[in-house]
C-alpha cells in the first residue's frame, strides 16, 4: 500500500526520494508526490499516476536539503493530483505524508475548519499539517506529538517545517516506519527496499514511537517524551535481490527463483541423525510441542492457501486437528481460545493489517501466536510469541510466488517435527527429508518447460472465465491458481475442489470456459479422473496439470502440463509452479501490469 521515504543529507534529496519511491512502486499505488526545502520555501509536487509522471514533472532545478516522498493508494478520496500526499498546512511551511487511517479526522476537519484551517483535499491525512500547524510553537517534534494524541486510527507519518532545517519528525502507530542510518545523513521510510541501496543500519519504530533526524543523528522518544533506547539492525540482504536480474518482471524472477527459496526455507533446519526438523525460533521445549492439542492457522490471500496446505499436512503427518480461518473474519467474531492449541499467523508481509489485528486478538485472549512470515523486522515476527522466517528474500512483485512455497515448505518442516514426536516413525521421517530435498531439482525441470507453458497461456488467454479444480491438498493449489490467474490477468478464475463441481459450478461448464484439473498421483486421482469426464462430457475444454507419462490423463485433456512423480504429499509444491507460470503468462501476453496490478498492494495495511 502507500509508500513513505524521508530523507536529510548532502545528496541531492529529490534524486533519494524518486529513487526511493521507485523501490516502493511495488507496493502498489495510484499517484505519488515528494517536498523539498532548500534555503527557500517549500516545493512540493504530486501527481497522479506512476512516479515516472511525476519525474517529468519535476523541474529540473527543483532540489532540496531534506525532503518527503510518498507513494499512495486511495482510501479517503478519489485518485487525483490533489489528493496525493504531502499535505500541506494553510501556509505551506509544513509538509507531511502519512500512511494509515485516521478514522476519526472527519470530527476533526469540522473543528479545523471552524477555527479558519482551509483545505484542499479530501483526504483523512491532510489533518495531520493542520493539527500540527495549530500546535507549532517553534518545536516540530512538540506539535506532532499534540497533534497526534488527537488521531484515533493508524498512521505512520513523516513531517517536515521550512522553518527546521534538515529536520524530519517520524512517527508510527500501526503503519511500518524505519530509520536507516547513513554517513552524515538519515533516512525514514515504510520499508527498507526504499533505503537499502544507501544503507544497512536501520532501526524498527514500534507503535507509539516517535523519531526525530537530522543528518547527524536521531532521538526516539514516545508520546509522553521519555527517551527510547533502539537496537540498530543490519539488514541482511542485498541490493541486487530487489533488481530484476536480467527477467523481464519480477514475478517471472521470484517464479525462477523458486528451487532456491525452497532451499533457503529448509536450510540448517533438517536433522538427518534424529530424521526431524529444528525451528529454533518457536521458542517451545519439546515437552510444550507435546502438550499441542490443536493447531489453528490464520492468514490472508495467498499465504490463507499455504495456511490451507499446511492444514491438510498436519493433521496426515502430524495427526494434529487442525483449522484454517481467513484473519479479517477471525477477529471479529469472537474467537474462542481453548487451552493447548497452537496458533500460527502466516504473512509474507508480516504488515497485513487484517492478520496483525487477528493475532493480537488471539494473543489478548491468551493464545500463543507463532508467526510465518517473510519481512525481517516487520510488525508480525516482533509482536508474536515465536515464529520461523521462511527466508524467500525480498518479494517485490504484488503477486506472491516464492513465499507461498516456502511457507509451505516450513509446514513440511513442522509438521516433520510433531509427526516425529508422535506416529512418524525414523523410516518414514527419513524418507520425508528425501522427498524435501527432492523437490528444488524437480521444480527446476518444470521451470525448464516454461515455454510450453507459454504456449498454452497464449492459446487460451482470451477466454474470460476459467475453474480450478483440484482435491485433497491439491485443493487449496487450484484456489492459488485462481487468485494467481485473476489477479493478475484480470481473466475471472474460481478454486473449487474438483468434488464441488457437481454441487453447483458444474453449470458453468461449456466450450467458452475452461477448467484446470490438478491430477497428482495419488489416493483421488480416479474420481479427479471422473470429474473431468464430467466436465468433457459437457463439452468444457480441460487443462491437466498431470505426473509425466499419465496417459490416462493425456487421452482426457485437451491440453496437458507434465510434472515431475513425487511422493503424495509433496504435490502441492510442484502443482502450483505451471499454475504461477501460467498466470504469469497470460497476463503478460494480455499486456498487464504484471508486478503492479491495478487496484491492488503489495502489504495491505489497512482493514
Ligand atoms: C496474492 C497476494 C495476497 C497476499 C495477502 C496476504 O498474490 O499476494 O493475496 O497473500 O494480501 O499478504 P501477506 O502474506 O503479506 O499477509
């Protein structure tokens, strides 16, 4: 979602706000807009559309000392240049973007009004300028702090005063903001990819954090002013994980590079001796595992499939019962907490708000909340009792590839861990390390027929309505399909279980729309079988997505997409492959936006 950068130094700040804002596109956004001060008043500039339009609308003496940038996606108030922040105040000496929602700014922007603040948005943001703008007695860090005691909602937010060289105020409150730590220069953002080309050193804001910069230095502090003593963090990956590396997208790259990502998730985790697993960071003794009487997952999208995946493993390896629940409805509806159940959150983002607020639901009820996530440092990882980084590496397109399969490999992991601590026996613990291990070399022979995949992406890309059906642990990957499919192509796609189709969306069935059968080798691949004579017999067209040499499936299909034989329950990690490339295809065939789709954001940080 909306995208923050602030910076104060000696390079020229409308190059490190543009090139941050840049890094930030992926997050998704609707225009974009930066301020900057030199010796003079303010300049800011904000236009709607990509940041390209706005570079060209930059002058090209237009520079500054220190400065605000900002990527947003349109929650209060149409999509124009107006709209797009920085927000000023009445007489332009204060600049600042925000992050969040301000729920409670309607009150607030009457109030203002009365007292003679004139607007010029609809924004909730812009009273953010005005409040402070009220409260400014020569203090910027002093007006912010009054005028955020006012704002009920969440923010993360970064001002600036024309009169307070080199000086930024950032502040946070259920809206990531991090300071990066530079030579004789200080840098906030929303998140690191848009400093990491300047520096590592960065330093997490917590809610009801308050941070003040200049070039030399920085002061947290919170809302009632007592110092805060923050741990600087050294960002771990580099520069060149964020660039496209010679693919045309970076969805086609984060698809390829998927066998590492695999590894990388597995990496030093697998005990060959005691055939297990290790996942230091869940922070539970063996005999607390033990004590596990339930497992329920919660998550959002994408990473609710790999949830889903996770479910159907755990309780076939693990024989734990196991549920699945889509955050945002999880947490308002009361959920009940029961003594000796385990509760995992799964975000790539660790930043999506619907999943964030679920799990601090969870936790004031009690619950102990593991998280899954990707983003070092994100909100989720810091706020719950223990967790296992999956190690993808910077995911940038919006749609998410690589971190779904490695979530999924760390349920492979855990449930290898309890599955040995109850039925899995060392024969079979030791096979299932084998079949992991096997399955980066087959996602690469898959990834090798890309082309083929092509192929049939250009052939059926021009119909408008596809199904995705698989069964068992395959159903979950037809749901992925879907969602990979709709959004980004725009071509509407639904997941069903393959069983379903008789209950209903069989009546879709005709030649204009197309169905995806997921037939893995395994326990249901006769009655998938049957589903797609079902399906052929109404005269729908079938794409298998079937075990290389499955004539059977061959003789059925109109069109076939081989995968490489592997043990049951590993299918899901090589199913999803030609579904992700398929989408992939179709929507770069189309002429998509295939990293940034409309309407959509990399981390949604809003309900
Ligand atoms: C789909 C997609 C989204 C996310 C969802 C949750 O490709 O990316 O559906 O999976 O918004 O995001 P995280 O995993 O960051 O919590």
């Amino acid at each position: 979602m909306c995208g923050i950068i602030g910076y104060c130094g000696p390079k020229s700040t409308v190059q490190v706000l543009i090139e941050g804002l840049k890094r930030l596109e992926y997050r998704g956004y609707d225009s974009a807009g930066v301020c900057v001060c030199g010796d003079g008043p303010l300049t800011c500039l904000k236009r709607k559309g990509k940041i390209r339009d706005l570079q060209g609308h930059v002058p090209a003496a237009t520079d500054g000392r220190w400065g605000i940038g900002h990527t947003r996606w349109a929650t209060h108030g149409e999509v124009n240049d107006v709209n797009a922040h920085p927000h000023l105040d009445c007489e332009g000496r204060i600049a600042v973007v925000h992050n969040g929602i301000i729920e409670n700014f309607a009150i607030l922007k009457e109030k203002l009004q009365s007292e003679g603040h004139s607007f010029a948005s609809e924004t909730d943001s812009e009273v953010i300028p005005h409040l402070i703008e009220k409260y400014y007695a020569g203090d910027l860090e002093e007006a912010v702090k009054k005028a955020l005691g006012l704002l009920k909602g969440t923010y993360g937010i970064v001002c600036m005063h024309v009169d307070q060289p080199q000086l930024l105020v950032g502040a946070r409150c259920g809206s990531p903001l991090v300071l990066g730590i530079g030579n004789e220069e200080m840098f906030l953002a929303s998140d690191v990819t848009a400093i990491i080309s300047h520096t590592k050193q960065v330093v997490y804001l917590e809610d009801g954090e308050v941070v003040t910069i200049t070039p030399s230095g920085y002061r947290t502090t919170d809302m009632r002013d007592q110092e805060i003593e923050k741990r600087v963090e050294l960002i771990s990956w580099e520069l060149e994980e964020i660039e496209k590396a010679g693919f045309a997208h970076f969805m086609e790259k984060e698809i390829f590079e998927q066998p590492e990502s695999i590894k990388r998730a597995m990496s030093g985790r697998l005990d060959h001796d005691q055939a297990t697993a290790h996942l230091g960071g869940l922070n539970m003794s063996n005999r607390d595992l033990l004590n596990v009487e339930r497992v329920r997952i919660v998550a959002a999208g994408t990473s609710f499939h790999a949830a889903m995946v996770g479910m159907y493993l755990l309780e076939s390896l693990a024989r734990v019962p196991c549920t699945v629940e889509i955050s945002s409805e999880l947490r308002y509806r009361n959920p009940i907490v029961e003594r000796n159940t385990l509760h995992f959150v799964v975000s790539q983002s660790g930043e999506t708000a619907d999943t964030l607020y679920a799990m601090r639901e969870l936790q004031r009820k009690g619950a102990t909340v593991l998280g899954i996530c990707n983003v070092v440092g994100s909100t989720i990882p810091r706020e719950s009792d223990g967790g296992v980084y999956i190690h993808s590496g910077p995911e940038i397109a919006v749609a998410s590839t690589k971190a779904f399969t490695s979530q999924i490999t760390v349920f492979y992991l855990f449930s290898l861990l309890l599955g040995r601590m109850r039925d899995l026996s060392f024969e079979a613990g030791k096979r299932f390390i084998q079949d992991l291990q096997s399955v980066p070399p087959k996602i690469e022979q898959i990834l090798s027929r890309s082309r083929s995949i092509l192929a049939l992406a250009e052939k059926y890309c021009c119909y408008k309505d596809f199904l995705f059906l698989g069964r068992g642990i395959n159903y979950p990957v037809a749901m992925e399909g879907a969602l990979k499919l709709k959004e980004i192509s725009y071509i509407h796609a639904e997941g069903y279980s393959a069983a379903e189709l008789k209950h209903g969306p069989i009546a879709l069935i005709n030649d204009e729309t197309p169905s995806v059968f997921l037939v893995p080798e395994d326990s249901l691949r006769d009655k998938i079988i049957s589903n797609m004579k079902e399906v052929k017999s109404r005269r729908g067209r079938v794409i298998a997505v079937a075990v290389e040499g499955d004539r059977e499936v061959e003789d059925i299909a109109d069109d076939l997409i081989e995968v490489p034989r592997i043990s049951e329950p590993f299918y899901p990690l090589l199913m999803v492959v030609p579904m992700q490339l398929m989408a992939y295809h179709c929507a770069v065939h189309l002429g998509r936006d295939v990293d940034q789709p409309r309407n959509l954001a990399k981390s949604v940080t809003v309900e």
